[in-house]
C-alpha cells in the first residue's frame, strides 16, 4: 500500500466524546466499572450513537473533499481512550452516519494527543478537560467542547466557523496587558504595537488550513461560476477601536484571512452567535463561552495564563 502523506492536508483530531452523544455509556463507566462498561458496549455494538457537540462541524468539514475527491484536503482521524473492542461501537456509529473516517487511534485508558504532532494536526477536539489541558501545556492545538448537541440542518450547506483573537489565534500577551492593567493600558499597548504582529496562539495553524480550503473553493468558483462558496471564517472578539486594528494588522502578516470581522468592546458574544449561527465557535474564556454554548457549538481553548 503506498504511504498516505498527511504533510498538506487539513488535519483534524476527534475523540469519540467530541463527536457522538456518550453521555449514557460515561454514566455506565463511572457507576459500574470498566467490565460492565465493557460488556455495555458490546451488547449495544450495533446501537448507532447519538451525535455529539462537534458532529455538524466535522459532518461539514468532510464534505469539502468532493473538491478534491482522489486527493482530499481534509483528513479527520478518531483519537480515543477507548481500547480497540470498545471503539468498535465508535466506528459502526461513524460508517452508519455516513462520515469519511477510517483513520483511528485507540489507547486503553490513555491519552491519545501525543500522536498530534506525527499526524500533522491543526486541531483536536475533546469533551475531556483533563487530555485537552495537558496537550495545551505542551504546546499542542486542542479544544474542549462545551453544551449540548445543536441541531445539524442538513439542507444548509455552509460551514460557519467563528474564533475569539487573544488566546485563540493570537498568544495572550495583550490579554495579560489587560488582566494586570485593565482597559486603558491595554488600549494603549495595542495602538503603540499596532503594527507589530501578534505571535501566534494555538489555532494560528488551523485557520492556515482553512484558509486552504478556501482558495481551493476560489479556484472552483473560477472555473464553474455557479459553485456556492461553503466555508466563511469569521473573528469574535471583545476587541474594539483602537484596539482592532493590531487584530487585523496580524492576521495580514501571518498571510492569512477572516470573512467577516466583530470587534465587539464588551458586548455579549451570544447576541451575536445566534444570528451568525456558527458550526463552531473557539474562545479562550469560559465566561463568554458559557453564554455561547447554550445555542451554539462552542469549544474551550484553555490557553495562557488566564487559563492557568
């Protein structure tokens, strides 16, 4: 079998709490031990699960390889602490929703994130605070998700995918500015560094993939007018004026794009994501996510020392 290279594809990392409803077969652990849960899933193999927080997102990402259907751009691989036998469920779930993975990781009760950087990945997602905190720590791009599955319209097409800046894009220096000095130092820091890019955070390289995906959509749009573009990046974040400007300003340097831009000085972001309707939605802060997560996907970056 020829080697698979994975070095200029948008690759993803999700582990099965991430992508289906396990809220149940949890509670079997928990309660009554790795036998029972053992023998739980193998009674229920043939059980499809329930999607879970990050499934449109993922339903949607995957979806963008028909662009390129013998050479895919997008390549999403399972990381789980399940073991081989309990992942079977995982994967039947996956073939009978319908999704393109067939790559997949299973380590008996431990953490899969290591293997990040040997498969390439921009991104792993997980409802596991513990793995998603100490991949962070050791520099790895990783996110937990937060709320309630959403509803997964299947006749929108789109994918919507919304960041907060510091913490998230951006490293947190300016937000620890703020944290130590409050407002107005932090206005002032931002408008004497505005053209100083930022350095970059931890999905820095994740919006770099995506900004792939999206020239290759130009590219299609080109040669067929009549191709819809799907993908609209949009930055959230509780920058304003003067401050916004080092925002922009940095994402031109690192050579990458957002469609849509909200500096929004304070105002709740969940005001503005139940009429942006992302897919998805990456902050560094659980205060503003708390309000984001009761309509919208959203995803905890627990990134710099506000997170510490």
């Amino acid at each position: 079998m020829p080697v698979y290279e994975l070095a200029d594809r948008l690759v993803i990392g999700i582990a099965s709490s991430a992508l289906f409803d396990l809220a149940e077969a949890d509670a079997v652990f928990r309660e009554q031990g790795e036998e029972v849960y053992r023998a739980y899933q193998e009674e229920h193999l043939g059980d499809m699960l329930g999607t879970g927080v990050a499934f449109p997102f993922i339903r949607r990402l995957l979806s963008l390889n028909d662009l390129s259907p013998e050479d895919p751009l997008v390549e999403v691989i399972v990381l789980s602490r399940n073991d081989p036998d309990t992942g079977l469920r995982v994967m039947r779930s996956i073939e009978s929703h319908g999704l393109s993975i067939s790559r997949a990781i299973f380590m008996q009760g431990r953490s899969p994130y290591h293997f990040m950087p040997a498969l390439n990945m921009s991104l792993f997602l997980s409802a596991n605070e513990t793995d998603v905190r100490e991949a962070v720590a050791l520099g790895l791009p990783a996110g937990r998700v937060l709320g309630p599955a959403a509803a997964d319209d299947i006749d929108d097409q789109d994918l919507r995918i919304a960041f907060d800046f510091d913490g998230v894009l951006a490293d947190d220096a300016s937000e620890q500015v703020f944290q130590s000095g409050g407002i107005e130092d932090f206005r002032s820091h931002e408008t004497v560094n505005a053209a100083t890019p930022h350095d970059p955070g931890p999905l820095r390289d994740f919006l770099a993939g995506l900004n792939r995906v999206q020239r290759r959509e130009q590219e299609q749009r080109t040669g067929n007018p009549d191709y819809k573009i799907r993908v609209h990046v949009s930055l959230v974040t509780a920058r304003s004026a003067p401050a916004h400007e080092r925002a922009v300003r940095s994402l031109k340097g690192w050579g990458l794009t957002v469609n849509d831009a909200f500096f929004l000085g304070g105002i709740d972001k969940g005001t503005i994501m139940r009429v942006l309707k992302p897919h998805i939605f990456f902050d560094d802060q659980v205060s503003h996510l708390t309000g984001t997560s009761r309509s919208t996907p959203s995803v905890h970056i627990p990134f710099g020392k506000i997170n510490e």
